[in-house]
C-alpha cells in the first residue's frame, strides 16, 4: 500500500536511512512519525527536520520545509517497515531465515538452531533477547542488522519473533522460510488483553506472507489449535521425537533419529526445545549426525538452565523463568532432576508495571511445587515492590513453605544458606539480565555474581538451616540493592 499522498517534490531527495527516534536522525534520514501511547511522533518532527531528517514519513501534513509522504493512520509502522527493508536491499530475501515464536524457548531454540546452522557450514545471526534491548529490533534497526549479516558474508538468521513485533508490523518485509512455534501461556495481557488476542497476534506469522512453512508444538493447546488452523504447511514436534530421555540436574541424554545428543541444558522443556531446533535442520537439509552433534555440542544459553559452580554438593541454576508457565516448568525439572532425598528452593518475584494478573499465579506454582519458595523484588520499575509481592501472597497454596526478603541479595544469599547437600536451588526471573530497574533507574545487579558470591559463604560457614516460613528475612528492600528481573 502507497502513501495517500506526497507533499514535496521526492526527486532530488536522497535518503540514506530511516528513522523513529529523532536522537538518531542523521543527514539524510527519512524520519518516521509513529503515534504513541504517551508520546506522538509528529510532535518531534521539528527535531528531526533540525537534525538532518530530508523526508518525514507521517499521517497527517506537517508545516515543515521537507517532503513528506503522508498514509493512513495505523499505516505509519507497516509502511516504516517496508521502507526500511526497501533501502538495505530487502536482505531477507538474500538469507535463510528462521523465526521462532512462543511465550516460552524463543530465546533456547534460536541458539540451538544457530548452533546446528554454523555446524553446517552456514554462518549464522542470532537475534532475539541476548543481542539487543527488545526481543525483536523496531524495522530499521532489524533491517540493518540484516543487510550487515548478508554484506559480511552471512547465509542464515535464527530471530525471536515477539507478539509485540508482529503487533507492531517490526518484520513486515520479512518471510521465514520455517517459522516455529513453541507455546502460548499468560503474559503480555497487560498489551493484548486477553489470550485469544495474544494468540492471534503468535498466529499472524504463520500467513503466506510472512512464512513459507510451520513447525508447531503439538504439546500445546495452542499449538494444537494453531496446527489446525494455519494457512501455510505446518508439521508438529514434540519430545516424543527424543527416545531413552534420561534427565539430571546437568542437562538430558537421548537420541534423536537414531544418534546420540548429550544437552547440557536440564529439564524436560529444554528437550522439547532442541527437538524443535533439529526440526529445523532437518527441514533446511542439515544432515541429522551434524544436527546431533551441534546440539551436544553447546555449551548452554546465558541465564536459561545456567549452572552456577563454587564445588558445593548441590545444584545452583540461574534461569530467566519470569511467567507461570515457565515457572512451572522450570520447577518440575528441578524435581524431575533432583537428587534422592534432595529439596527444590526457588527465589522468584514479579516485574512492576507489567501483567498484574499472573502475580498471585506465581505465588501458588512456587508454593505448590518447591519446598522452600523465597520471595523477593524482581524489576519493580515504578512501583512499590512491596505491594508487588503482597500481589504475588495472595496466591500462594502453602504458606508454610514461603519465606519474603524483599532485597533480592539477601534473597538469594537465603535460599543458598538453607541448601544442603543433594538440593537444588533455582534462581528466577533474571537469568541474563544485570540491572534491576528501580523507578527509572538500572542498578548493577547480576544473580550469577550474587548467586557465586553467597555459594562462597556456604562453602565458608556451611548450611544455615531452613529459614523461618513467611518470615521477612534481615534486610528490608532497598532502591540500591535488589536485582533485574525478566517480568
């Protein structure tokens, strides 16, 4: 779709980039106006104009001396899109692309498949959660990192593809040759709503115009529904494809058609995720003894299933599981993979200024499933931790086994302190993350350091003994401690 109309003359204009945030406006650059929620970018179009913007891309006329190319309203974003793969040379189209959505794994899933592409022999991007500050790159961003990928002599891209990209038109332009699925639990509804339009948004990249073809977990409701329902070719996997799965605390054995694969990623979920990564392989012709070594051959994925060692007798894993689901999951690993005799303790919280209502649904899945659940501050952003985890009380099925320390140092010190030999303490909500952000503020704050630090007082002072239940422990929260969580 074309813009309504175009106000200048576009001829002599030459545009050598494209822009949304008038702080990176250089000479040249063709500005897009994005309307917002608190800031309208047709407010700023006079910054950007004085700091080199030649075009605007808009909805309505500006009194400002640049051409203009004016759409409809809502078209800003998808028009923004197609600009910017249009002026890097739609480098997509030059590269074997994979997407992978869900609630749940994107994050695993496309390092596992960068791990089996770069085995192949193909040099392979991977974009998502650990390479930027969002999931998915607004366009410009995206389209760039793309065209540097190809320029560099690139062959494929592994990318998490998030709901609020697809919302938000972030990989208009693109078309994955697989797109996976992985699951659909609660969050985000503090932007979707509800999660039927939270599943809507997962199944827009499963369209002929955004994917060539689909692998789907069929484990999931959704992922059943979505198997049904989609209008491109989409296959299911599941972890029913791995035979003999022996799980451990370290990581999983099994074969995958018919070779070996020793994952050093635990949990049952984790085998489920490289099931879909060597589907993936598979369906881009990467041979199944290549595929079974590359996933043996990673060493983990930075704050998923990530084991923090000092040599204690017992398992300290740092893991970014920030929702029920993946709580959940996360907690069942754990006891799938504990030690005879051994106890499952968790430190866990909840994001500020995010989905209220899964709150008290982390409170019972800690509570009903650890036997000892220590609660503490995540990102508070610009709330009150406080009332954030009287929030997450208000679910809790046993209280008998929560403790609440709201300084998320003295948190994790806790749960370490109370580890005996043949535990396992899990350490959530963070995993790579290292800031907490506290009302407006990012303050240092890394769980493997902290967790590594308290591990060398255990080995110093030894276990201290369970904490009181639903005690607050020695040190109230405060704004320059505490830690970054993924809420």
């Amino acid at each position: 779709m074309g813009p309504l109309e175009v106000i200048g003359d576009p001829t002599p204009v030459d545009v050598s980039s494209v822009t949304f945030d008038t702080r990176a406006v250089r000479p040249g650059a063709l500005h897009c106006c994005l309307p917002g929620s608190r800031l309208d970018g047709h407010d700023l179009a006079p910054a950007a104009v004085a700091a080199g913007a030649v075009a605007l891309l808009c909805e309505r006329r500006l009194s400002l001396p640049v051409v203009q190319a004016r759409v409809a309203p809502g078209q800003v974003r998808p028009a923004m899109a197609r600009a910017s793969a249009a002026l890097q040379g739609h480098p997509a189209a030059d590269l074997r692309m994979v997407g992978v959505t869900g609630t749940s794994g994107k994050t695993t899933v496309t390092h596992l498949v960068g791990a089996v592409l770069e085995a192949h022999g193909w040099p392979t991007a991977v974009l998502g959660t650990l390479s930027g500050a969002r999931t998915t790159p607004e366009a410009p961003v995206l389209q760039e990192a793309l065209a540097r990928h190809r320029d560099g002599g690139g062959v494929a891209v592994a990318m998490e593809v998030s709901s609020h990209a697809l919302s938000q038109h972030r990989v208009d332009g693109i078309r994955y040759e697989v797109a996976v699925f992985t699951n659909l639990s609660q969050e985000h509804l503090d932007y979707h709503g509800t999660m039927e339009a939270y599943f809507e948004a997962k199944a827009s990249l499963f369209v002929p115009e955004r994917a060539q073809a689909g692998l789907v977990w069929s484990e999931d409701p959704w992922g059943a529904r979505l198997l049904r329902n989609a209008r491109i070719p989409v296959l299911p996997y599941s972890v029913a494809e791995a035979e003999g799965v022996e799980l451990g605390p370290a990581g999983s054995r099994f074969r995958w058609r018919g070779r070996p694969v020793t994952l050093r990623l635990g949990g049952r979920f984790n085998v489920a995720n490289a099931v879909a990564a060597a589907r993936v392989g598979e369906h881009l012709g990467v041979p199944p003894a290549t595929i079974a070594e590359a996933l043996s051959s990673v060493p983990g994925v930075p704050g998923r299933f990530e084991r923090v060692e000092r040599g204690q007798p017992f398992a300290v894993v740092v893991d970014y599981a920030h929702k029920p689901d993946a709580l959940e999951q996360l907690l069942t690993a754990a006891r799938e993979g504990v030690q005879p005799g051994g106890r499952v303790i968790v430190v866990f919280g909840c994001g500020g200024d995010r989905d209220r209502a899964k709150r008290p649904m982390m409170g019972e899945v800690a509570t009903r499933l650890a036997d000892l659940a220590v609660l503490t501050s995540d990102n508070p952003r610009s709330e009150d931790p406080l009332a954030i985890m009287a929030e997450v009380r208000a679910g809790v099925r046993r209280p008998e086994v929560l403790v609440s320390e709201p300084d998320r140092g003295a948190a994790i010190a806790l749960a370490i302190s109370a580890a005996q030999p043949g535990d396992v303490v899990l350490v959530t909500g963070k995993g790579h993350e290292q800031g907490q952000e506290v009302r407006g503020r990012v303050i240092p704050f890394d769980d493997r350091a902290v967790a590594a630090a308290a591990l060398e007082g255990w080995q110093r002072d030894g276990p201290s003994g369970p904490p009181s239940p639903s005690g607050t422990g020695p040190a109230p929260w405060r704004s320059a401690g505490g830690a970054g969580g993924g809420g």
